[in-house]
C-alpha cells in the first residue's frame, strides 16, 4: 500500500469507531434478522418490504443518498455515498430476502429470533445473506461517521429476489446499467475456506438446470397384462439419463467440453496447495469412495469442473409393499455445473439433441428448461483484487486463499454482461453455516472481521 | 362326451333349475357384494369374517359339508360335497376379499352397493372374485338341489388374503395337503379373450419382485458444492436400471434366459390365430409404437416371454421449480415377469449378482425381496381340460381359445407345489372389467354363463 495514501490515515479513527460499536452493529442484525422477509411467500410480502425499508434507513442514517426503488416483485434498494471525484467505484451488491423456515423444520430455536451460542448467532439469514451484507452497511458508516466520508463511490444495491431467482433484477439492470456502472462488484454472499482461512472466490460454476418429463402409455398399465410389450417410461427414463456419463465420470453428451476452459498450471497447484484432508472430508459425507471425472482432484471436480447432477426422479409406484403398475409418466429433474466458458444455452441445446438421439422407442418426452447462468472466472492481478487481499490479511490476520467454488451466484454473470465489470467474492461465512437449513448460523467474530475488513477495504482501494 | 354319462342325463333338470334361479343368484351375490370385505384394512376385520360366514352358511344350505378354518389372519371357508365313489375330485378355489375402495378414488356410485347397468353389475368384488367364484357355488347348488346330488367329488377352498399376499394359505396347503387332495382345481379368477371369445388360460407368468435402495452421501448435499466429487445415488440407480436391458429389449443378466422355456410352434400358431388388432391396441394405449424383446410379436412379448419392468422410482426433489440438491438415497421398485421354468428365487439372486457387478463406485445399496411366484403352464390335453372346453362350448355358445396371461396368479404356484394338480384357469370376466380400478364391473350374462359352464363341467368330467 502506498504510504500517501489519505484514506488510511485515517484508518485508526474508523477502526476505533467499529470497535466501540461492535454490540450496538450485531443488536442491529439481530433487527434485520427478526423480519421474515421470507420472499417465497406471498404471506410475508409485508416483512420484504419491512426489510427493503429497514435498508433503506439504515443507509440513509450513516448519511448515504438511499431510496427504494419498485420492481413487479420485490422491492430493490439503492444507496449512494457522496461523490469523491477521482476515485474507483464500487457496487456493493446484497440480498435482504431469504429462505422459508419453520421452527418445525428441525431447527432448536425459533428461525427468526437470533440466538447467540458457542460464538454464533444462529437464524435464518444470518449468513444468508443479513449477516454478511450488513457488514458493508457498517463499514460505510463508520468511515461516514468517523472517517470524514467513504475514500471511494459506493453503490449498495441490496435486492429481495436472491431465494426466489426472480427475472426482476435482470430487468432492472438492463434498464440502469448507465446509473450503477462502477469499476468493480463486491458481494459477500459465500464462504471462507475452512475456520481461521479466509478465502477470495474468483470462480464460479454455472448452471443449466433442466426438467425430463417421459410419457408412455396414456394411463398407468398393469404390468403382468402388458409389461414386455409397452414401453416402459421409468426404464425408459433411466436408460436415458444412464447415457448421460461414460465410464470415465465424463458427461457424454457430444460438444459438452468443446468449450471448457483448461485449468491453468497455477490454478492446479493452487487446489493443490489448500489444505484438504480426503479422509476427513469422506467421513463426514459417510462415504467409502470419492467419485467423478478421470483425471481430476475432489477439490478440481467439486468446483473447476462441469458435472451433470440428477436432482429429482419421480414416477409410478412408491409407498409400503409391491405395487405392479406399469407407469404412464416418469420425470427427472436434472442440472449441469458448467465452468468458463461454457454456455448454459448451449449446453441445454446439446441435451436436447442427445436426448432425441437415445430416447427408446415407444415414449415421447418434453424438456422444460429451468434457468441457467454461464460459469465465471474473474481477473485475479487487479488492484481491486490487490486491495481485497490486502484487506482480509488486516482484519483476518491471515492472507486469504483463491478458491473456485462449485455452486452458481447468476448475479455475477448479470453484473458481467450489463456493467461489464468482475464481482470480488469476498465471502466470510464458514461451509457448515446450514444455509437453505435449519440451524443456519454464522460466526459474530467474523461478522466483526468482516465489517473491519470491508471498511479497510475502502480505504486500500482509494487512490 | 360318453353317451353314457349318468350325469348329462340329468342335466336338462339342472338346466331348468339354474334357469329358474337367476333372478335369485344374482340377488344373492349382491348381497355378498355389500359386505365390504377388504382384507387389507383391519377396520374391515368384522366384515371380512362376514364374507367368510356368508359363503359357508351358503355352502351349507346346498348340503355341503362346510367349515371356517382359522388362520392367524382372515379365515378360510372350506366346504366338500357328499363323496361319490370312483369319481374325480376337484379342488374349486376363490377368495372373497377384496380390494379398497372409496366412492372418492372416482367411483360412479358407492362401490359396495352394486348397480345394474348395460347389462353389467358394478361394484367392488363384481369381478373380482366375488361374482366370478359364486358361479361355482350355484352349479353346485343346482346339482344338490336339482340333480340328485353333485356327479363328482367337490371341495371349496374359499380364502380371505389374496389381496394382501398373505402367506397364510401357503401354510395351510403346506398342512392339510393329505385333506386337499384331488384330481383338479379350477379357478375363476380371469378373463376371456373378448367379449364372446370365451378362453381357458393355460400358461401365467411368474412373478420376482424386488425394490433396491442406494445410499450415497449420509446427508442430502448442495450440488454446487460436492456435485462432480461425490456419487449421486440417482444418477448411480439410473445406470443400474439401465443395465438390465440390452439393445435388443432383452433383459441383460447373466444366465436369466437359462431356464426359459421356448414356446412351442402350436403355441405360437395359436397366439398369431387370436383375433388381435394391434393399430386399435396402440390407439387404446395412446403409444406411437409398441415395442420389446425382439423377434416375438406384442401377444407373446405380453403373455408369454419373461420381462422386467420398474414400478416406482423415488429420490430427491420432484416439487415445483428447482432445487439444486444431491440426494442421500434413492430406490426404485422393479419386478420380473418370469416363465416356465424360470424359479423366481434364482432369477433374484441373479439380479444381485447383477447389481453387485454394475453398481458404480461410491454408493451402497440394498436389495429387498418383496415376493414371488414362479411361471406356470398347464398341461393342455387332460380329461380335465377336455371337460372344461366342452363346457364352456355349451354354457357359452363357442369353444374356448387356449390363451396364456401375462399375469401372476401364485396359488396356482401353491396348488401344484403342495397337490401336486393343474389349475384350470376357468376365467369368465372382461379385459375392461377395472379389476382393482373404480367402476368394477362384471357382465350378468356372464355370471349365468359362468354357472352354466362350471354345472356342465362337473358332468362332463364325471365318469
């Protein structure tokens, strides 16, 4: 960092700012985590509003020029620091929605009433994504507060559809991209590597997610009066989705790899550098094996490679005893993980024609596609880069590592193709936060560390 | 027919009797039709001992000698006629309960009152078996009653647990085979060919029923975090599923062919001479093509060759939209249709040996044996079939056609394993009949047919 750097001269006020606020930021999450805004349900449209305007304050308060800006869904929020002419903007991009929870679903304690326990607060939203994208909130303010302004442009952009996948912020995006065009994105929406190992994610896999729905006879058959000379759907099902792999755990669906990036020497020797116990990692999914495609590591499979997942297999018969039905529908609900850069719609239209070309006889089928996102790599020498790494070594203590995740945040890819800039991935969950799940939980500590290493954040990238 | 026959010489009085009872016969099947017997829900425990009470009180008042047998589930009605020297015996086997049925599963009218409609009786049991072994009790009854006792020596074994697969019959066959003991026994728990095509089925398939579990992960997963680096228990059940069948539409486990029986060149020339319109089949069935084991055409691919079919398969998320998860388990249900001489136990451990050759890497399964019954065919030139093919030729006005089911019936099994006796499979309901369906139904006409015919049989086999 260079020395004339005026923003972090400043760096002990804001530092001391954040240190006495720590309890007064995490009794303000836990008020951000107490409205449902659960944005599945339509029962809860009031709390994402709730939420949206809860943001919106929150934003207005540290001095941002903040508004709610109304979707055909859920609302968007939009926050703006004053102007500093001369330096880099950031879009810092959140999600205030989250998943359904029903203390019923397995959870201890009530999803939406924060519990602190061993160091964590647990509910839901707390690392999906409240906890994490509240950090930013309290780094601006502090630096509003304490610093004499944000050292750099920052556009919060904090969204309701996240859970839901909703079309609204595509929309919305398109329509602004004049007014939210920054130099980099920041979403803090992932995970570290493993306790005590921050990680910066520079990529992340796509998806093309995918339905199968065979049709056999129009009714359900009784196999001993017509089995051996109907086709089958469920076998028909199966013989179609076994084709989709070769003995080699490769997908053999012909052009699948035609435009798979190669993993670079240094991204190799990266995965093969994390600290990764095999073992470990198969005793805690209770397995024996670890499977997938020749010629790569688990860490490589699981997040630099495109895989092919069934999700769902539906049809016939499946409660207690035998039942001999010959069954008229079966279904499967499919995705592929797609790596840079491969393109979702072309992988959908490969599946397409491989499933005409190995549909038995006698059933017809129907594809519904569900949505996709192209897989991403982002730049990995930039200043914003430079200045995120930078960042998390101050507030963590530890130099984060590069990681590749295997899940998909589409958002990335809408910010690539509308701002055309890279999304700095700066997560700083844990990977046993049971996101989607009951428990969900997420370190205060690092809820802490995460607000210091944001605000550092600002002020390493300030010219 | 030997002109001789002391029993046809009695028949016009037996004609005359059977005409003079209809109104009356089918009075009493209706009554036996209302009580609801469903073997396969206890709350229907007293009614099944109803059915079973009604039957024997009914065998009683025809002058047999009739008993209810306890057995550790529903009873068994067993009744004999007064021992005529030097005549064969027949063993005349029924069950009287029934499947569930609910007005609310689509019934046009409630299925335990029956209703008079085109010449049909709906309700549950019309066909299956109550109205179809009843025709026997009223042969019977008329030669008691009207002949001067019954030309051959007759035993009713009338059961309560053909629904539910109950292994209490195999138990009382396995005891009382020296008290069962006889020449023949008949069925009538099938269909003819086709309205006024009356058949005598002389072959049924065998049945191997089996359900196999496959583990993978311990836990459900996210498939963007360990897809490509873990087993999918779904993909891996797929790829199993798939294995079972060759190009061919031939079943491709080793040795599963070895027993097989070939069908005869008169068999073949039998099944090409059924009236078979195969464009009305596929129209009926709503497919484009038929399809199966090659070089066997649809009526002996549905009847007469082994097959395997899966019945339910189950695993992951089948609800609305996506979800991206790994599923820990998946299963399927499959069954082998088998023929003579396939042994339904050596076909299952040859599709574990199966599954123990194929099953990918990284996930474990299980194997459940649910039930079996091996492939039958009857002997075809007896003094009994004989019998029962002039029969039908009076009672319905046209010769039977010799017909083999693609179905299991495994008392038929039970019957030659313990008595060491052919079954004459004497059916005389409709393909249409919605045998377990709603809107069961069963043609008058036929039930006095049926009587007609199972009264002319006992003289016709009479020496």
């Amino acid at each position: 960092m260079p020395a004339t750097n005026a923003a972090l001269e400043k760096w002990s006020a804001v530092e001391s700012y954040l240190k006495a606020g720590e309890g007064r930021f995490l009794d303000e999450l836990k008020n951000l985590i107490r409205i449902p805004s659960v944005s599945a349900q339509p029962a809860h449209n009031d709390d994402t509003r709730e939420a949206a305007e809860f943001v919106r304050d929150d934003l207005t308060r540290s001095g941002m020029k903040a508004e709610i800006v109304e979707t055909a869904g859920h609302p968007i929020v939009i926050g703006r620091s004053p102007h500093v002419d001369g330096q880099p903007t950031v879009l810092v991009y959140g999600h205030y929605d989250v998943q359904p929870a029903e203390k019923a679903d397995g959870w201890a304690t009530e999803p939406f009433e924060p519990v602190e326990k061993n160091g964590n607060l647990y509910a839901r939203g707390a690392t999906d994504d409240k906890g994490q994208f509240y950090t930013h909130l309290k780094a601006a303010e502090a630096w509003m507060k304490a610093g004499g302004g944000l050292p750099v442009n920052v556009v919060f952009l904090i969204e309701g559809e996240e859970e839901v996948g909703g079309a609204n912020l595509e929309k919305f995006f398109a329509e602004k991209a004049g007014e939210l065009a920054c130099d980099y994105a920041v979403i803090s929406d992932s995970s570290q590597w493993a306790p005590g190992v921050p990680a910066v994610t520079y990529g992340l896999r796509g998806l093309c997610y995918l339905e199968l729905l065979v049709q056999g006879p129009k009714t359900d058959l009784h196999s001993g009066m017509f089995g051996g000379a109907v086709a089958n759907p469920l076998n028909a099902l199966c013989k179609i989705i076994a084709s989709l792999h070769d003995d080699k755990g490769r997908v053999a669906i012909e052009g699948f790899y035609d435009d798979v990036a190669p993993l670079a020497d240094w991204e190799r020797a990266e995965f093969a550098a994390l600290p990764f116990d095999e073992s470990a990692f198969r005793e805690v999914l209770g397995v024996k094996e670890l499977t997938g495609e020749a010629g790569f590591t688990t860490l490589e499979r699981k997040s630099a490679r495109p895989t092919c997942d069934v999700h769902g297999l539906w049809g016939g018969y499946s409660g207690p005893g035998p039942k001999t039905v010959l069954p008229a529908k079966a279904g499967a609900k499919l995705s592929f993980r797609l790596v840079p850069n491969q393109d979702n719609r072309k992988v959908a239209d490969a599946f397409r024609k491989h499933v005409a070309k190995v549909c038995p006889l006698g059933v017809t089928y129907e594809i519904i596609d569900h949505h996709g996102a192209p897989g991403v790599v982002v730049e990995t020498d930039t200043p914003g880069m430079a200045a995120a790494r930078r960042a998390i070594d101050v507030a963590f203590g530890r130099e984060p590592v590069l990681v590749r995740e295997g899940g998909s945040i589409p958002v990335v890819g809408l910010i690539k193709d509308h701002l055309k800039v890279d999304t700095l991935l700066l997560g700083w969950g844990q990977n046993d936060d049971n996101l989607h799940a009951p428990d969900e939980k997420f370190s205060i500590a690092d809820f802490h560390r995460g607000i210091a290493a944001s605000a550092r954040f600002f002020a390493e990238l300030a010219r």
